[in-house]
C-alpha cells in the first residue's frame, strides 16, 4: 500500500521542500521506492532543488486533463521518482488545485512513499495536498509566527480528519530560539525531528542535489537520515564525520 505524506509549514521558507528532497532521498537510500510530487502548485520549486527545472510535461499537464500523471514522473538520479509541477504563468492562471485529489491516486500501489510538497499558506493550494494524503508531517523554524502557523496547519489538517505525525523543527541552532520543548508543549504533538542551520543546505542547492550526497556527513544530512529511519521503522546509528574516523584509528 502506498503511503501519501504531506510536507506543509503555513509560513513560507521554513524548509519544507529542503525537506522534501532530503527526507525523500534518505528514504530511497534505505531502499524505499519514494516519488516526490510539488504540491505547490503556484511557486514550485522541488524541480528546480533536483536539477529538473523544466520538463516537457508537468503536474499542470495532469491536472488540466492534458497527460497522465504517469506520463509526468521523471527519474532522478539518486533513484528517486519526481512529478515537478509546471513554471509558467499560464500554468499558474489555469491551474485547478482541486483536482490533485483526483489525478493523486493514480500512484497509488505503483510506489512505497509519495512525499507532497506544499505551497505557503494555508488556503485552496495547501489545502487541497490536505485533501490527497493521509499523513501530514508540518515543518516549523524556532520562532514564534512560524510555530503559530505550525499550530494552524495541525488544527486544520486535523478537522480534515489527517493524521499529524508530528513536527520537524528546522533552521535550529541560535540562542534567540525557542526551546523544541515549548514547541512541542504548544502544539501537542511529537517532534520528529531537529534540523540544525547548516550551510551545508545552501550548498547542496547549489549543487541541485539532496544534501545527503552533497554532504553526507554534514549535521544536517545526519538528521535528514536518522528522521528517514525512524518513519520507515529502521535502526540508524548516525555515522561519524571522517575526521573523526580518522582521529579515532
Ligand atoms: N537546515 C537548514 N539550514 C540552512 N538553511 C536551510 C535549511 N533548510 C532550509 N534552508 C534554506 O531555507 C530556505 C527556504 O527553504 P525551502 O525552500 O525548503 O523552504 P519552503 O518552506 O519550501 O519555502 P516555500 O514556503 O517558499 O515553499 C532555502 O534557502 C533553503 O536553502
Ligand atoms: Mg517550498
């Protein structure tokens, strides 16, 4: 059975398509057939993280009726499938969100995880990758209107009757941050996981590549592999850094 997970925040750049990609790629290197689609349907932007800005046919293609959804995945490099959504302005103008719950399903039995990327915001675009998954998993950064929108996005995809598997806390690692256990306190569910701020993200999307080839042993790429583990029920024992490896013979 395929499993459908939505990837929503409220807030905008909080890392929810970083999370996307590299959750998505530490799920595919633990030998999970993962497709990721961009559910934000207005401003995508998974394609252009991957190295696939554009495609001949898109999600925009699909929902228009145009193509099948089949017909707009594309394999990546790393193994991973991806549905990028359409760039242009027509693609945007013409778009019709609701019908991602229809065109969705297509995948389903054709793939272990499908992992949905959603716009900002938390109207009609959001709202209908809401209306297409099963489980939500919402992204906030450490201060106060992220984490309130955070708490928004739980209580609406909640009376959409979707089950919240928790929070992911990304952009960690300043003293001005408010504590994970506040967090965690205000919105009532689990933290999956902590992503640290590490350049090393800024790196990898120079590279258009998931940080965990870019930079394996980054902090990041660590927390990336070890929230991958834990949701597809592995054990990880986080690798060292290979000076430390060094350091240790
Ligand atoms: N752990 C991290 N450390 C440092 N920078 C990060 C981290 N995660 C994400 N970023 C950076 O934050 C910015 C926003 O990330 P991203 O595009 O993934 O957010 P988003 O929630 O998808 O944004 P949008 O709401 O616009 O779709 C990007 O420049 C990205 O490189
Ligand atoms: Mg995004």
């Amino acid at each position: 059975m395929t499993k459908f997970i939505g990837i929503l925040s409220g807030k905008g750049g909080v890392a929810k398509t970083t999370t996307v990609v590299n959750l998505g790629a530490a799920m595919n290197y633990f030998g999970r057939d993962v497709t990721l689609v961009d559910g934000n349907l207005s401003t995508p932007h998974l394609g252009i993280h991957l190295g696939v800005p554009i495609v001949p046919i898109s999600l925009h293609d699909a929902l228009s009726g145009k193509n099948s959804l089949i017909e707009a995945m594309y394999l990546h490099q790393s193994g991973m499938k991806i549905i990028p959504a359409g760039l242009s302005l027509k693609d945007l103008i013409e778009v019709d969100h609701s019908k991602l719950k229809e065109v969705l399903p297509t995948l389903e039995g054709l793939t272990d995880i499908v992992l949905v990327d959603a716009s900002a915001g938390l109207s009609g675009e959001a709202s209908a990758v809401l209306d297409c998954v099963q489980d939500v998993i919402v992204i906030t950064n450490p201060e106060l209107p992220a984490v309130t929108d955070a708490l928004k996005t739980v209580k609406l995809a909640e009376s959409k009757g979707k089950n919240v598997k928790g929070i992911i806390v990304a952009k960690t690692g300043d003293v001005t941050d408010i504590p994970v256990e506040n967090i965690a306190a205000l919105i009532e569910k689990p933290i999956l996981a902590i992503i640290p701020f590490d350049k090393s993200i800024r790196q990898s999307l120079i590279k258009k590549d998931p940080v965990i080839y870019t930079n394996p042993t980054s902090k990041s790429a660590l927390a990336y592999k070890k929230l991958a583990a834990d949701l597809i029920g592995m054990e990880y024992r986080v690798e060292k850094n290979s000076w430390y490896k060094f350091w240790k013979k």
